[in-house]
C-alpha cells in the first residue's frame, strides 16, 4: 500500500516489478496475492497490466468503512 499522498507516481507499480525480480533470482516461478480488495480499482488494474490473474474471489472479504463488506480477489501471475 502506498501513502495517499504519493499515490500515482508509480511507486507500487515499482515495487511489484523489484519484487518479481527478486522472487525469481531466488527461483520462485509464480506470484499471488491473497487478498486485493475488489474496490480498490486502480489497484486491481495494476496487477492485471503487470500479468496477475484474477483466480478467485473471498466474498465479502474487507470491512470497508462506508460500503461494509466488499470482496477480495486472489491473484496470480507466473513468473
């Protein structure tokens, strides 16, 4: 997650590309996360331009301060 006040520079988007590097020096073949909250748009759209997959959903997985229960997705993307 990436400060609100420095969201849009690229930074997670960065972050993610350092961490599939490392994962796959270290000889990791796939990545996921388990929990990407659905309403998250640009978060999700994120990890889709970067390869990840959404594999599955955890409905009403996040406890969202104004909508109340919003789902989760797993994704996944091979390396």
């Amino acid at each position: 997650m990436v400060k609100a006040a420095l969201q849009g520079q690229g930074i997670a988007k960065r972050l993610c590309e350092h961490l599939q590097a490392i994962a796959k020096e270290l000889g990791f073949e796939a990545m996921q996360f388990n929990s990407v909250v659905s309403t998250k748009v640009a978060a999700v759209h994120l990890w889709k331009t970067l390869g990840y997959q959404i594999i599955g959903t955890i409905p009403k997985g996040y406890q969202h301060r104004q909508l109340r229960d919003v789902d989760c997705y797993v994704m996944y993307q091979f390396l």
